[in-house]
C-alpha cells in the first residue's frame, strides 16, 4: 500500500504505483486540468513522475512559483520547436523560464525581425492545437551525446560535455521535437493558452563575450488571455516609466560613451541623491551607527585575506602602484574590518554599527548594463555590526526593524528570502549551521513569512534578502543581512569579554537601500518620475504672469528658500498656460501662479501636479503646508 500525504494533511492510499497528474485527477478533474507541476517530498518534479513509495505530495497550479515555472519552461519548448520548423538550420542553445516568462538562444544566420516573431508565434499556435503529448526520456551520458551529435545540436554536446561521465541525461519530446532538459513540463502542448513573444536580444554563448553572440527570444505565457493582457499591459507601463527615459527627461542623470556603466548625476539628480542620502543618515544615527568611509583602492593582499580574490576576482578592477599590486574595491567589508581593528574592544562596547556610503566598482559584461539599475560603480550603503553570539538575534530584528520602516516610507511592500549555503563557500558546516539557524529562528519570532532560497548566501555566510514591490508589481531585490563567522576570523578580530579574555566577535554585513544609484533607479519608475514633496530635487515652482509681479514672486521665492524649501522663479516672457504645461512635465509638484490679485493680497494661487487647482491661500499658509508635507514625507 503507497500512502500520499497531501498538503492539506489528507493521505490517499493506492495499491500500485501511480503518478502525480492521477492522485490530480482523483482529486478532481477539475484540479488536473490546471495542474503544472507537483512536489513530491518537496521536490519540484513532472506531474507524469511515478509515485513508488510512501511521500508527501503537492499539486502545484500557475498560481504557485513552480507551477509558473513549468508552463513557462513548456512554452520555450513550444517556441523553439516553432523555430526549428520554420528555420531548420538553427541550432538550439539553453531555453530557461525565467520571471515573468522564458527565453531561448539560438545560432542562425538570419537575423531575426518582428515579422518573424509573428511567424514563430503562428507556428506556436499549430503546435499547440496538435496536442502533442510531451514525454521524458533519459539516457546514459554518451548515449545522450551522440544522439545531440545526430541531430547536429553542437550547443547541447557541449554542456553534455561538462557533466560528469556516469551522468543520466534527461529528455523531453514534443511530436517531431526533442531537447536536453531537466524539467518540468506540463502534461501536453495542447495545455498551453495564451502567449507572446515580446522581444529579440543578442545574448553570448553562456554569457562570455568572448564566445558566439546567438539570438535570443523573450516570450511569456499565461493560462488565461486576460492575464497576460493585464501583463502586457504592466510592460506598457514599465516602458513609461522607463527610468532611462525619465532620467534624459527631467534631467537627473546620463550614461556617456566616454564612460559605460559609469552613471553621471547631474544637478537635479545631485539634489535628488543628497535628500536620499541625508534622510538615510539621519535614520541610522537615530540606532546609534558611526559614519566612517574607507578607501577605494586596496592592497591586493587584504582581498586574498578576506576571501574576495578566490571568489570575485573576475568582477575586480585591478592596478599598480609603486611595483604594488592594488585592487580597486568591489565591497566595502574589508576595509571596515581594518577600522574595527585600528582599536581594542571590550565586551561592553559591542554591538559596534559602522555605517558607510561606500562607493565600489564591479566589472559588468557590456551586455549587462542597464542604467542605474545594473553598473560598473555604485554606492552601498553598507554597514557592519560587530556583536557578540549572545547579541544576534536582537540587532538582526533590529536591522530589519529599520528596513521596514525606511521602506514603509516610501510606500513599498516587500517579501523575504533567507538564502543558504552557496556550493563556493567559506568556512565549516557547523558555524554555517549555526548562522543560518539563527537567521531562520529570527524570521520565525518576528513571524515574518518567508521563503527558503537554496544556495544562494554569500561565500561568507547565509543572509536574509528583502525583495521590494513597486506600484506596477515588479519586485527588486535591495536590503541584506548577511550574517558572518568567517570574516573576523580571517582577520583576527578580537573583544575582550568579561572574563578578561579574548573572544572572537560575530559580524552581520547589511544594507537597506543596496545600491543608491539601483535605489534611485527603482524610485524614478515607482514614482514614474513624479517623486512627492520632500524628494522631488524641484519642488514649487513660482510663475508670474507678468514682469510686474517679478518682485513678489522674488518675495515668495526668499521665504520659501530660506524654509530650504527647493523653488524656482520662471520670469520667463511666455504665456502661464506655457509655463503651467512646462513645469507639469517636469513634474514639479506644487506650481504657484502670481497675478495682480495676488500682489494686492499677499496671496497665491497653487496648483498641484496631483490634484490640479487648489484656489488662493496666503503665503503664510501655503509655507506651513509646504513644511508639513516635507515633513511627514507624503507619498
């Protein structure tokens, strides 16, 4: 007898060996035409998969991660089976799903167009309404190579190339279309609704620049039309808010060819990044962290010592100095580690906070860079906590206690990965264990929901993620807490403790913001440029309708300055309608238009870029309002 725990604590019992997709359908049918995929043991596997012995089980829809990640997977499947029936002489590279959709790469000689996205998508179709049955298959390593051989896919023999000799390769066949792949996949292609291919890229050949560039296809899928009309719709969205675009608009900042993936910041962006930085500053002085800032060049031999030269040394920027050979710094760890050695500790003194907007450089592919939101430089706004074991689990709430409360002013929402033992990894198992435990017991007493991603801590140790979510849905990967036992052993950092001995501290790296230039980035598309009140590098902007009403406006503009409140006088000789419409698309977000009615009443008309016209207030008044708003950092 097979028992199958379910998840909703239910056990179904069947006799004889049995698959995922028919404890589905003895569910109900209606479940197993929208299954995707299932966990078996908390393993994320085939809905065909046999079912052998005793396990747990979960059937996974759209709705879940896995589920996404089936029909996405099955849908580059589908797309490059159109490719190869309508261009024969591609070869096929890697297809991944990949959020919010799927990609695949191939090596063709014609360059693809939007005419062919409309064929390909057109041959989509056809397969889909075939209802091909999709099988999986595997076979010994050789065997797996000389049949991608036959078939002439070099791509594929290569990465059968790269794994071990006594593997078991995976396969999955559509009708006349078969490829390497892991899986999963949905049950038939006639599951498939509704898709889109949404763009070409050119991609490299596993993303070193050095190799072939291929052709890379972009697509979604959804099983309802609805649904991936409402995505669609989303990316109409993100193009608007494009923060390229809005960055060349409102004139915050630019890339120049002299310098690629290296951001200039212009005035307007200068005052934009000063307030961030400031309101930054003054959170973290009210938890008690120091400000310290540490060099940008290193000698090379504190990044062997920290464990940065064997793991990161490709991303390094490199240079000599007096027959030295110095590295310029990818992150800002090391150095502060040297400030915590420059003195003796004693327990009472811990938990040291040195906070640092420290400014690091990272070698990006070409390929990669994107704005602000990927680069070659940016600033972190680190900051290392030096604690003892004890201390743990209440400066990590602490550090998360900040985080959400500096989000919360800017309206995000976000969710939490706690993020394991990376394959390259630094240090024991035991002190691992120990890290990655306290950082789960914290999530957990804070009752923070949470989701486990295997693999993916730092070298040094496991780390809490925060992924915020923008107004249009997207998420952004942005605060960390990373909890260290390897580094203040690698430099030897040492507190006397109450026993007049020396004990060896624990060491929590983390930001909030992660990047101030991504930070920036991700706030111009939040706010689509529109940023509120205390923000906004412009925020009243001060128009007379005529050269007789300058002097007021000169009046007006003096007391909000000395307020600090950012205004800005437009004596230009042109129509207010002009100046109104100007100043809308600079999204300036309080306007105040100065005629002779308000001159003979010391009065001024306001009008918001939200809200539009606000009728006549005194200029006493309108300052209070101004303040207040700065204040309270509206959104």
């Amino acid at each position: 007898m097979i028992k199958i725990t379910l998840k909703d604590g239910s056990v179904k019992e069947y006799d004889k060996p049995t698959t995922a997709f028919q404890v589905a359908n003895d569910i109900s049918e209606g479940l197993a035409r929208v299954a995707c995929a299932a966990e078996i043991n908390d393993e994320l596997v085939d809905l065909r998969k046999e079912i052998h012995e005793y396990c747990s089980l979960n059937i996974l829809t759209f709705d879940s991660d896995g589920g996404k990640h089936a029909y996405w997977h099955t849908s580059t499947h589908v797309m490059a089976q159109a490719v190869k029936r309508i261009f024969p002489e591609a070869k096929l590279a890697i297809g991944p799903a990949i959020d919010n959709g799927f990609y695949y790469d191939f090596d063709v000689e014609k360059t693809f167009t939007p005419e062919d996205l409309e064929k390909i998508e057109g041959e989509m179709k056809k397969i889909i309404k075939e209802k091909h049955k999709i099988d999986r298959f595997e076979l010994p390593r050789q065997e797996a190579m000389e049949k991608m051989k036959d078939m002439g896919e070099d791509y594929k023999v290569e990465l059968i190339e790269g794994l071990p000799e006594d593997s078991v390769i995976s396969f999955y066949q559509q009708g006349e279309f078969i490829d390497l792949c892991a899986g999963p996949h949905l049950m038939n292609t006639g599951n498939l609704k509704a898709y889109k291919l949404l763009s070409i890229a050119g991609a490299y050949w596993r993303g070193d620049e050095k190799n072939k560039m291929l052709q890379r296809i972009y697509g979604t899928a959804y099983p309802k039309k609805a649904m991936l009309d409402d995505y669609i719709n989303r990316l109409e969205e993100a193009k608007r808010r494009d923060h390229r675009k809005l960055g060349k608009e409102l004139d915050l900042f630019s890339i120049q060819e002299e310098g690629p993936g290296f951001p200039f910041f212009h005035p307007k962006g200068m005052v934009l990044r000063n307030v961030l930085e400031n309101f930054w500053r003054q959170e973290h002085d009210k938890y008690d962290y120091q400000e310290i800032k540490t060099p940008v060049i290193l000698d090379v031999e504190l990044w062997k010592r920290s464990g940065h030269w064997g793991h990161y040394k490709e991303n390094m920027y490199f240079t000599q100095i007096d027959d030295r050979e110095f590295a310029v710094k990818p992150m800002n760890c090391p150095g502060g580690m040297l400030m915590y050695k420059r003195a003796m500790h004693s327990y009472r003194d811990l938990p040291i906070k040195m906070a640092e907007l420290g400014l690091v450089h990272r070698h990006e592919l070409s390929g990669a860079l994107h704005g602000l939101m990927r680069v070659r430089n940016f600033t972190q706004d680190d900051a290392h906590i030096y604690m003892t074991k004890e201390q743990i689990k209440e400066q990590i709430i602490e550090v998360i206690e900040l985080t959400d409360k500096i989000y919360k002013v800017f309206g995000f929402t976000y969710r939490v990965e706690l993020s394991t033992k990376p394959e390259k990894a630094m240090g024991d198992d035991k002190d691992w264990d120990i890290a990655t435990d306290a950082l789960r017991e914290t999530l957990e007493e804070k009752a923070i929901n949470y989701r486990i991603n295997e693999g993916d801590g730092a070298f040094y140790g496991p780390k809490i993620d925060f992924h915020l979510e923008d107004c249009i849905g997207r998420t952004w990967q942005c605060g960390t807490i990373q909890l260290d036992f390897q580094m203040p052993e690698r430099f030897d950092l040492t507190y006397i403790g109450a026993d007049g001995e020396k004990h060896r501290p624990v060491m929590v790296h983390r930001t909030v913001l992660g990047s101030i230039e991504r930070f920036i980035g991700i706030l111009i598309e939040h706010y689509a440029g529109a940023f509120p009140l205390w923000l906004s590098p412009e925020q009243v902007r001060i128009m007379p309708i005529a050269p007789a009403h300058h002097e007021y406006a000169k009046e007006i503009a003096a007391m909000l300055k000395d307020n600090n409140i950012r205004a800005e006088l437009d004596l230009r000789d042109e129509k207010i309608g002009y100046k109104i419409r100007e100043a809308q698309l600079q999204k300036t977000p309080y306007m105040l238009i100065l005629g002779q009615k308000e001159v003979d009443t010391k009065t001024v008309s306001v009008r918001s870029r939200r809200e539009g016209d606000l009728g006549f207030l005194g200029k006493e008044d309108v300052l209070k309002n101004l303040l207040d708003e700065i204040k309270e950092k509206r959104n």
